[in-house]
C-alpha cells in the first residue's frame, strides 16, 4: 500500500525533491563515459591528455588560429606563453562549471563568439603597432568563451564520475601542449628567422593576420547563418 503525503507536506516534500535535482545535475551535469569508469587511473590520464591535444592539434584549426594570431603581435615567447597561460586558466573555469552543468550556452551562440575572437585578435595584430597590458585580460575573457566550446567537445565523449577532475586536468594538460606545439611551430617559422627584420610586420604580421580575420569572419557568418 502507498503510503499518502499529507496536504500541509507537499511544499516540502517538492522543495526537497527540486533540491535534490538541482544537487544531483551539480554532481553529475556532464555526460558519463561508461566505458572508462572502471578503467586505471592511467588510463584515463592518458587518454583524455591525448584527446586534449588532439583537440589542438590537428583537429582545433580554430584554436590554432587564435594561438597563431596571438603569437604574431610580439614575437617573445615569454609573453606569448603568458597570454597562454591566462587562456588556459580561463578556459579550465568554464570547461568545469560547464561539465558540472553551472555554466552552459548553446553552441549557436558559443562557436560564433569563438570565430569572433579570433577576428578581434588577428585585427589587433594589423591595428596596433604594439603589445598593449590589457591584452591579457582580452585574452583571458576569450579563454572562457573557448572553454564552453571545449566543455561541447569533451560532453559527446563524457567524462567517468569516478576520475571526473583527473580527467579534467589531463584534458587542459594536453590542451597546453597542444598550444605550446604551435606556439612553437609560429615561432620557428617566422619569429626565430624573421622576427627582428624591419619588414617582419609589414610582410608577415599583416598579411597573415588579415588572412586569419578573413577565415574567422566566413566561419563567423557560416556559424551564425547556415
């Protein structure tokens, strides 16, 4: 026989039961990957740190591009590793409030917003002549919006509940080696042989960044209309 809930109680009995919704979506408000919930911790480690640079390199060609267009306005890798830094650090907040399912914005609107920072950084690059102190913070304000795209990759393969914050870290781990690697990469390219010519900006920097702004904005319009 079922026992009945007196009238006076429902409040209660609902506020209790909202309440443990509302708990239960922050503890699990990522998708599960059922697949590696019993698995070895190092196997975790390893291969959501894989998946993390994999999801730079050579999959992320828009991440590459901002990394890239960050790298182009100073040529010092102190100060590019700097503003890498802060994009990690901030790309790590929102990938794990999103995965606890406290942060969310749809992907129409986040991968927009993604294409559009690559476009503000890449015309920075052609409309300042130099590295300004509050780019970090520009940079750590797109970082946040690059960790909701990351928190939509890393939801359609889940996260076990078992290594949910390993397997966080070694995402961002690999994240950060995968930038690193192209960080690097832009370096050698252009800033180790052509980065103290005269006419590094002129011949380098400007094409490449209104080339990359050009890219971003077609990937801008293409996310936001077709």
């Amino acid at each position: 026989m079922i026992k009945k809930i007196p009238v006076q109680r429902l409040p209660k009995t609902i506020s209790c039961l909202l309440l443990l919704l509302l708990v239960t979506n922050f503890v699990w408000g990522h998708t599960i990957n059922l697949d590696l919930e019993k698995a070895p911790s190092k196997d975790v480690v390893w291969f959501y740190f894989k998946l993390g640079i994999e999801h730079i390199v050579p999959f992320g060609i828009d991440h590459i591009l901002f990394i890239a267009a960050l790298y182009l306005l100073n040529n010092y890798l102190r100060t590019i590793f700097w503003q890498a830094t802060a994009f990690t650090l901030a790309h790590s907040i929102t990938l794990a409030l999103s995965m606890k399912g406290i942060v969310s914005l749809p992907s129409e609107i986040v991968e927009p917003l993604i294409a559009l920072s690559i476009v503000f950084v890449a015309l920075e690059n052609v409309l300042v002549s130099e590295l300004k102190a509050w780019r970090i913070l520009v940079v750590f304000m797109f970082g946040l919006i690059h960790g909701l795209g990351f928190a939509s990759a890393l939801n359609e393969i889940g996260i076990p509940r078992t290594n949910f914050f390993t397997s966080l870290i070694s995402f961002n781990l690999g994240v950060e080696i995968g930038q690193v690697a192209v960080i690097l990469f832009v370096f050698l390219l252009s800033g180790f042989f052509f980065g103290s010519k005269p006419w590094y900006k002129k011949r380098i920097v400007y094409p490449v960044s209104f080339s990359i702004a050009l890219i971003a904005l077609y990937w801008t319009i293409e996310r936001m209309f077709i």
